[in-house]
C-alpha cells in the first residue's frame, strides 16, 4: 500500500550520517495534520491516515515540461497555503555538503500549467525558493541576491543588488552552514509584503586555497570563503525589505567591534512588525534573545543566558530547526525554549518580555528532540532517555509545566525509536530498531500510540528474540580506575573460544559532535572493513566518554570545554585499560580508527598511549587545533588569542614524536571542511622524528572521500588490508 513506500525514504532521513536530503526533507504533512503528501513516481499523491486513501494531487502528466516526454525528477516539493500550488525542486546541486542549489517549477492545480522560475537564470542556480504566504509569489535566492517572482505575472524583482561571493544575501558562509545549519538565511512575513533576511561579509574573511591538480594540464587554485579559530568571524547583518520599493531597513544589534559575535537564528516574532534573533558573543558563552523593530530598526535583550563554558543553539542537537522555526504558544504571547541552566536540557515557556518563565520538563534527563506541540490539549511531545542514554523514547508531558514527563513508546520497544509527528500532535511516523531488530517502521495516532499501518513491532521483536540470544555483540558499562562511568558495546568473534586470545579493534569519535554507542541496528558493523569484522576473529568495541553529545546532562557534556585532545583521549584510554585486562583479548594486536574527529582521535590516542594502541588507521584528522574553522573550535576550545596553550595540547602533532606503533594515515586533498594542509603538517612531524607509517592521499576528494570511480571500493580494500596486515584476525 502507498503508505508503506515511504517508509525507506523516512529511515534514510533520521539515520543517513551523510545525507544530502536539502532543502529541508521529511513528512510532508496535509494542512490539517491527517494525512501526508508524497512522491511517487514522479507524481505527488495525497494519502489520507485515517483510511488509507490514496488520491493523486499532481500526476507525472502534469510534470512533464511541454518541450519534454519525460517528467521532472521530483527532488522536493511543497505546497502552497492555499492548496492549489506545488512548487517542485529538481536538478539539484551540490553547494558543500548539501543539494541546495537547483531549478524550481510551479504547478497551478487550478489552472492545470508548469511553469519554471527563473526564466533567465542558468540551470541548477536558485536557492531555497519558498511560497509566500498569500501562496501569489515565490521568493528565492540566485547568485548571492534575493529575488521574488509574482506567479500571476511572471514579473521577476530583485529585491537585493550588492551580492557578490563576499556578500551574500538570503543564505550564508562555510562556516555558518556547517556548525550552525544555517543555509536558508530568508523569511517572509505573514502578510507577504516583506523579506527579513541575512547578509554576510565576508570580504576580511580569508580564502582557504585548495589547489586542483588533476582537472586541467595546469593546476588551479579553488578558493574557500574560511575562518580558521582566531579569526574574526564574518560580520552579520539582519535586514527587512519591501517588496513594494525594495528598500532595506537594517536591524541594529550590537557586535563587539574587535571580536565580532554570531546571530544563528532569526525570526518573524509572531505578527508583522517584529524580529525574534539569537545573538551569541564570539565566546558563544552568552545567549541574547532579542526583539527587533523593523520599522526603526531598534532592538531589545528580552532574554538572556549565560554558561561558564558554551551554549548551544537549538539545531545543534534538533535537526529539525535547520531550515528555521519559533515555537508560539498562547497566541504570541509567549514562545518555547530550551536550555540547560538546571544541568539538563529543559523546555521553558517564556514570556514575550522575556520577564517570566516556566519550566515545562522537569526531573534529571534530558531532551533530545522536540515531537510536537498539542496547544489543544496542553501536551508537548519529546524523545528522551532518562534511565539509558543508548536509546530514545517518546515521552509527553502537560505544555504548562504542571505534570512529569510520561512515556508513550510501548513498554516493550526498547531501543531507539524516533518520531515525525504532525504539527497538531495527532499522527505521527515512528522508527524503531535496536542492535539485534532490523528497521520497522509504523504509523501511529496519538496520543494513544495506536498503530495504523505499518511494521508490527512486538511481531518483530518475537521474530527477533532468537537472535538476540544468539548475539555476539552487547552493550556494557566500563568503570575507570578514577570511578567514570562510560557506555560502551562489543561485538565479540562469530566463533568465540573463551580460552582464546584476539585481536581487538577500537572504534572512536570522542568529540562534543558525535555519539557512537546507540542501540540502533547495524551499529556494531564496521563500514569500512571488506567482510565480518566478527567472522574474521576481531573483537570490535566502541566506548562514549565524557564530553559526547549523550544523554546525561549538562555536566557530562561540557566536560570537554578547552580539554579537546585531552580530556577524551584520557578517558578512552583509562576505559581500554579496564577493557584489555579481559582474559580473551590480545594486548599485543590493539588497534583503533576513526574519522574526522575520530581520526584525529586516532592519531592522538596513538601518540600520546603508544603502550597501548599498536595499530592506528586515522581519516580526514584535524592534525592542528589552529586549522579548523572558528565557529567549532572557539565554542569548545576557547579563542586561541586567550587559551593558545590548549590547543597546543589537544593537537595530535604536539605528540607525533611519540609514535611507536603502525599508523595508517588517510586524507583527501578537496577536503573543504578539515583541509589537506593538516596532512602535510602531520608528515612533516613525523618525517622530522623520523617515525615509519603509512600514508594515502586522494586527490581532489572531500571529506566523505566518496567522488570518483572506484574510490570507495579502493578506501575499503586499502583499510581493510592494512588493519590485517598489522593486526592480524584471529584466535591464538
């Protein structure tokens, strides 16, 4: 049934580590919550939950361009406000990480035409274009300039004329779009008369300079707009323009003049008149919610927060706030916030004025994820984890912080289980798997939980009960000698001898981005390895120190602040410590592997833990603290202009001197995120000390390391090969 087909899409988008689901994907929700639109062949349908109807709202006919036999390739879609619209995204680009750069059509349901917007532009160069809300215009971004397209008449206005790769209008620079999830940097106002929007100055940003050795018989210099830590960040501005005579009236919100400050989020504060911004010092210790008038210009602080160490926003840990979003309540008079002042991450209901709040979540856990908003029946849903911090749940709990959190996933779903609900709290898409239960998908109403369609979970979990107790792998907790508690799991060899020794093989991240131990299915399979890591005799164990981004509060959390390459690579080695002293684990074949932040926690726990890591394969590593971008570094590390000290010690090169063991070292020199030059300032550390590794560069990759024929196939063979080579499989 036509239901079930979306369910693989829906997987894909809550657990692909490298998706490029942009602009914003997901449910598709009808406007009264009771049912979905999705695509289908080519062909936009509407499914109704209730009773499983399936009607066709634009069909592959009505896609196929005039000039054309062959429909457009839906990449997205979106559907007006008043129904008779849908603006369909094809063709899409690759800007970074992300397709957000495409061509857009409209199709007129009542008018029966497709028409592309645009008309003058090159192919694949809009951006984020969005119905008004009066559903008669379509803004979006082309070349750095705002531009809005009138669908009755086709008359294109460009609302912006100054944008240039260093001035960018309606979206935003590297640094922005990678460790902010800003991308879409414009919004309408209600009454469809004006644009609030970003601008970003990057003309006193400095150019990374990648340089292209393969694509030409000369090599060529590509230039990326990125500010290293120490740098001043690119300078913001927030300004509102009419469409009548496309002026510009510009927020005034105060920056430090020396060390410039960050501006995340920014919205219409509920009615036509007023902006609601955050505003984060450089530090990004000190959190301003501020209203903006956007006839004079004038702002207010109406909220403010401060943390001792750093303050994150809310898309840092709610992906679903990337593309923007202010949750109202009580028709404007107040809005929803998060925030970890009492050592947990809590919602409050605040006060327009920001001079009264009230504490909705209550108890010692934290909020992962925001589900759904039930004003109605004064209800907010949630997904949280108060006694595991390895697996999620759906809690609920009453919006006007009068009651305690309830948990509404079934008692017997234990694992991860992840929620799309619609924005009335009505229906809503459930994912649920744990190490040993493949992906099952349902659709549920609420707030019953009631299954419509789908998987029947406890019909999986009886299937899957045998192979749980035949399972090789297990989660445990591993206590270090100073009493830290870490979560952590194994999978042990298919053919396991208690008597025997093997071969162990550590899987790391370590840093503030990235939680690897989660009971989801598939997480004990190494990607990388050609084969069974257990079939072949390895022992493959992954561990969460202090400082990932798991559920256990506040405290757990910041423990890493100004400590990166320290504090976890401490933790990591005290907990192998504990965990090669098992009798069945050969201490002489010890290796580990990462990458990104994984890598570069290879690379350290190699160099500054020789005794016990004899084999490291490390990809994409951030050699020097000083390399990688402001945004990240300073908000964990402090500014290097005050605290150069720390990023000394946290950067792996301050300890390649030390490497005894065999290192594999892999990098791709079109990496735009954790550039090439950290491999050459790592072969020149370890050429100096006169150390022997191994290393692989490949050219004109990025960090995925995926572009090119054979690439992968040829990453696995060479990773795959060498931790074989050098620690080799197998019982003794």
């Amino acid at each position: 049934m036509k239901t079930f087909k979306y369910s693989l899409s829906i997987v894909l988008i809550f657990f692909s580590l490298f998706s490029v689901a942009q602009p914003p994907q997901g449910i598709h929700w009808t406007k009264d919550g009771t049912g979905f639109y999705e695509n289908s062949d080519n062909a936009i349908e509407q499914v109704n939950l209730a009773d499983s109807h399936v009607n066709t709202l634009v069909s592959s006919k009505q896609l196929t361009p005039a000039d054309s036999t062959k429909p457009l390739p839906v990449r997205n879609f979106f559907v007006s406000d008043d129904l008779q619209k849908v603006l369909i995204y094809t063709n899409s680009k690759k800007v970074w990480r992300y397709d957000t750069r495409g061509d857009y059509w409209v199709v007129d349901l009542s008018k029966h035409t497709l028409k592309k917007l645009g008309r003058d532009f090159a192919p694949s160069t809009l951006m984020f274009a969005k119905f008004s809300p009066d559903s008669k215009k379509v803004g979006y971004v082309h070349d750095h300039n705002i531009y809005v397209e009138d669908l009755a008449t086709g008359h294109i206005t460009q609302l912006t004329k100054d944008g240039t790769k260093d001035i960018i209008n309606g979206t935003f620079d590297w640094a922005y779009e990678e460790e902010f999830f800003c991308r879409d940097g414009f919004r309408w106002s209600g009454d469809s008369k004006k644009i609030a929007y970003w601008q970003m100055d990057a003309r006193n940003t400095k150019d990374y300079l990648m340089i292209d050795n393969t694509d030409s018989a000369y090599p060529f210099v590509k230039p990326v707009v990125y500010p290293i830590a120490g740098q001043k960040p690119s300078p913001f501005k927030i300004g509102v323009v009419t469409l009548s005579d496309a002026r510009t009236q510009w927020m005034h919100i105060p920056t430090n003049p020396v060390l410039g400050s960050y501006l995340p989020r920014m919205e219409w504060a509920d009615n036509n008149e007023q902006l609601i911004v955050q505003h984060l010092n450089r530090h990004q210790s000190v959190s301003d919610l501020m209203m903006c008038n956007i006839r004079t210009g004038d702002s207010r602080t109406i909220y403010e927060e401060r943390d001792s160490t750093w303050i994150d926003i809310l898309p840092l840990w709610d992906e679903a706030y990337s593309y923007g979003g202010w949750d109202w309540l009580n028709g404007g008079k107040e809005f929803l916030w998060a925030s970890e002042k009492d050592g947990w991450r809590h919602l409050y209901r605040i006060s327009r004025d920001g001079k009264k709040e009230t504490l909705i979540t209550r108890g010692n856990y934290d909020v992962m994820k925001i589900c759904a908003i039930d004003e109605k029946d004064n209800l907010i849903y949630f997904e949280a984890s108060p006694t595991n911090a390895t697996q999620a749940y759906l809690y609920r709990t009453k919006l006007d912080g009068t009651g305690t959190a309830q948990r509404v996933t079934p008692a017997n779903e234990v694992g991860t289980n992840s929620y799309s609900l619609n924005p009335q709290g009505t229906f809503g898409y459930h994912v649920f798997s744990n190490y040993y239960t493949p992906y099952q998908t349902e659709w549920i109403s609420l707030p019953g939980h009631t299954h419509i369609h789908g998987s029947d979970i406890t019909e999986a979990l009886e299937k899957s009960a045998p192979d749980k107790a035949k399972s090789n792998m297990s989660f445990f907790k591993v206590t270090t000698a100073d009493g830290t508690t870490m979560d952590a799991w194994m999978v042990k060899p298919t053919h396991f001898d208690s008597t025997k020794k093997y071969p162990i093989v550590f899987y790391v991240y370590t840093e503030p981005w990235g939680q690897n131990v989660v009971d989801r299915y598939g997480v004990g399979r190494d990607f990388l390895y050609n084969g069974s890591l257990a079939d072949d005799g390895y022992i493959y164990v992954s561990i969460d120190n202090p400082g990932t981004p798991c559920p256990k509060g506040h405290d757990w959390r910041h423990s890493i602040y100004r400590k990166i390459g320290l504090v976890n690579i401490k933790y990591q080695a005290l907990a192998a410590e504990q965990i090669l002293k098992l009798p069945y684990i050969d201490t002489s074949r010890v290796a580990v592997w990462g990458w990104s932040g994984g890598g570069t926690a290879t690379l350290n726990l190699m160099f500054q833990y020789p005794k016990i890591y004899k084999t490291g394969i490390a990809i994409a590593a951030v050699a020097s603290s000083f390399t990688y971008d402001n945004i990240y570094e300073e908000r964990y590390m402090g500014l290097p202009q005050e605290n150069r000290e720390d990023y000394i010690k946290g950067s792996p090169v301050t300890y390649a001197k030390n490497l005894e063991g065999n290192l594999l070292y892999i990098h791709g020199s079109g990496d735009d995120n954790v550039h090439y030059q950290n491999a050459e300032l790592l072969l020149n550390q370890l050429i100096k000390y006169n150390k022997i590794f191994q290393f692989m560069e490949y050219p004109n990759r990025t960090h995925a390391i995926s572009e090119g024929e054979g690439t992968t196939v040829q990453l696995k063979h060479l990773y795959t090969h060498y931790l074989r080579q050098y620690c080799p499989p197998g019982g003794r």
